[in-house]
C-alpha cells in the first residue's frame, strides 16, 4: 500500500513538471496568421529547421574542420553522421575541449548572435550599424570579463582569450564604421582576416534570411546592407544565401524555387563591366560538375567513396579551390555543388559537403540553415537534432530552441 502511494505521489510530481516545462514553452497558432503565408506554427518549425539544420551540418564537419579528405577518409572512414570532437579548440573553433558528437564550432555562435541581434531591429528592415554596436558590445563586454579576472589559473585566461581573439578581427571593423570613420573602415576592412575574401557574411546569412520568410528579394537587400565585413562580390553572396533562405520559407517551396532565388540581382552585379557577376559564373560551375557527374553513374549520383560520379564532382571542384579554404566564392561554389548533386536532400547534401573536406564545418552549416529553413525542424533528422540540441544545451549553454522561441515570437509583433 505504502509503495503505491508513493508511486502515485510521485507520478503527480513528475507529471506538474512535465506540465510546467510545457508552460514554459509558447504554443505557436496552427491558423493561418502571418503574411508569408505560414502559420505561426509552421514559421516557429521553420526558424527552429534553421537553427538547429545549421547546427547539425557544423558539428558533421566541426571534428574533421579544414582536413583534407584523404585524413578525412583515414581516420574517419566515410561520414554520414555525428562524431565527437578530440581537437584543439580555437577562438573560431570549438571552445571546449574533447566536445561529444553533436558539438559546434562559430558557425552556430553566429547564428545565434544573428538572431540576438535581430531581437533588437524591427521586423521589415535591419540597421547595419546597431549590427556593428551589438558586435562591438559582445567584444568589448567579453574583454572587461578578461579584465576582472581574478584567479592565477591560466585555464581562466585561456577560455576568455578564446571569446576576445574570436571577434577581434569584426571589432576592429566595427568600431571605424560606427564612428562614421570612412578611412580607417576601409583601411580595416581591406586588413580583415589578412585581406582574403573569406566567407563573413556567409556565417550568418541564414539567419537574416529567415526574417523575411517568402520574401527573396527584401531578404538580399536587408542581408546586403548588413554584409558590411565582406568585400568584393562576398556581398552578393551573402544577400542570395539569405535569399535562398527566405525563398524557401514560403508555403509548399520547391527545390527549383531555391535554385532560382540564386538569379536574383537586386544590385545589379550583372552589369559590372567586363567582369558580369561572378556568383552567376559560380552558379554555371556548380550545374556544370553536378552534369559531368551524371555522366558515369547509371543509378544516379550516390554517397560513398567508391561512387564515380562523387569523385568526379570532387575532382572538378579541387580545380577550383583558393587560397584559403574559407574564401567566400569556394564555399558558396561548394555549398551549391553538394545541394544540386544531393538534388537538395538535406542529409546527403551535408554528407558531400563533409565528406569532401575544406572549411567543411562551415558549408554544411550554410546548407545546413538554408535547407533547415526550407523543410523546417520537423523533417530534419531525427537522431541528429535531438543531440544537437542536448549538446548545445548540456555542454555549450546554447538553447537553440528558446532561441527560436524568442525570435519567432518577435516576428509576430504586430
């Protein structure tokens, strides 16, 4: 009797927490509530796909990140799933050491320093220099915790030059472009990162992208006038990455509808002269390696190492690398390689894109976030997005789903 009693006793309490974890997440309207023509619900699945979509893809890639594949291939075997992290962690790495699997690098801190900073900006257009502000703040709020530590041990120090060096470079950007400083922005620009082209605006393009859901075109021009750490043709990179991502937001988007977000051309990059548009000509290179790769496998292009067609696509794409592997043209070549030779699976687009190496962590989390935002969280992987998840919450304190929670939540302010 007495063991019943408790046993009652104790499904009551278990069953209050159970309720109250519940209250304390939003239920999102199923009725059709938004003008992109999602409801709250399916925005809510959508914003959430993002996130944890590009999540997945970086911890696919964070334990081999910039290895070449023949390393890749050694230790690894082929990889079609989460592995756990015995690395060095790095201020654009991982924080913390010997992560499980399911572990993420800056990839998935900028999304979600994207989506922060979104909280603050009205829905329907963003401020470039309250982007540059929220930047700046994180930067110099993290240096006056690395002032005030007080302890002798070196590990303390570590960890928050870690946070310091990770945005060093964008603080140094940031604070000539809030000080309406044109030099000295452009003299820091054309020294970020060295001068490479690299992939800025790219780390968190999906992010601006899925403020616009439905809407390609506002989205490249909002993702435009944020992408005030890219040079060059980076830009029109990084407003057709969120382009794409807000293309397939809309209800009942198909892959043919991703692809053509990428013609999109709001700045007109097609008439520079001489040159045209480089990311037409990116596009035109990623059609053509997916068609060669057609050509030798009569079953179609599938995933392992032992598949022509997979060595062929990446042959064709080690003729274009650049100098460093986080240049912003090699991964937007690669990221849109992988989608059409995966024909935009999201699984296997991230397999390719891990698999072939490079700033591996990084492409797979962009097609990671476009793709999650096109088929929402419901339909990623199942395995995968519950220990992304538990990682992130359990070992980095990043709840990706409270993230989600606020930011839908704020797009729905009338």
């Amino acid at each position: 009797m007495r063991l019943l009693i408790f046993m009652l006793v104790a499904a009551f309490f278990f069953s209050c927490g159970e309720n109250e974890n519940q209250l304390s997440r939003p239920e999102f309207s199923t009725e059709l509530t938004t003008a992109s023509g999602l409801t709250e619900a399916q925005l809510h699945d959508k914003v959430l796909g993002m996130l944890v979509g590009a999540a997945i893809g970086d911890a696919m890639g964070a334990p081999t990140e910039m290895w070449p594949r023949e390393s890749i291939q050694l230790e690894y075997g082929f990889v079609d799933g989460l592995d756990s992290m015995i690395r060095e962690v790095s201020p654009e790495g991982i924080w913390k050491a010997n992560l499980p699997a399911g572990g993420t690098t800056d990839d998935t801190r900028w999304k979600v320093l994207a989506v922060n900073y979104l909280l603050t900006q009205k829905p329907g257009s963003l401020d470039p220099a309250d982007f540059a502000k929220h930047i700046l703040g994180i930067y110099e709020k993290d240096a006056d915790n690395l002032k005030s530590i007080e302890s002798s041990d070196p590990e303390d120090f570590e960890n928050g030059m870690l946070r310091i060096n990770w945005l060093s470079e964008w603080a140094k950007v940031s604070k000539p472009y809030l000080d309406d400083n044109l030099t000295g922005y452009a003299d820091s620009l054309s020294k970020f990162y060295g001068g490479e082209m690299v992939c800025a605006g790219l780390l968190y393009a999906p992010a601006l992208g899925i403020f616009f859901p439905g809407d390609p075109e506002k989205a490249y021009r909002e993702a435009f006038k944020l992408s005030i750490f890219d040079l060059g043709y980076a830009r029109d990179l990084t407003g057709i990455a969120a382009a794409m991502t807000a293309g397939g937001m809309k209800p009942e988007a198909t892959k043919e509808d991703l692809l053509a977000v990428t013609r999109l051309d709001p700045e007109a990059y097609f008439q520079s002269r001489l040159v045209g548009r480089t990311a037409q000509r990116i596009l035109k290179d990623a059609l053509w390696i997916n068609q060669e790769a057609k050509k030798l496998d009569s079953v179609g292009n599938v995933m392992n190492f032992d598949s022509p067609s997979l060595a062929s696509a990446f042959a064709q794409l080690d003729q274009k690398l650049q100098d460093m592997p986080f240049h912003a043209g090699e991964i937007y070549l690669q990221t849109l390689t992988a989608m059409l030779y995966a024909d935009f699976n999201f699984k296997n687009t991230l397999i390719f894109l891990v698999n072939y190496g490079r700033d591996n962590d990084t492409t797979a989390a962009l097609a990671g976030g476009i793709l999650g935002a096109w088929i929402g969280f419901e339909k990623l992987p199942k395995s995968e997005r519950e220990q992304v998840l538990r990682v992130s919450s359990d070992e980095l304190d990043i709840d990706l789903q409270k993230v989600a929670e606020d930011l839908t939540a704020h797009m729905l302010k009338k």
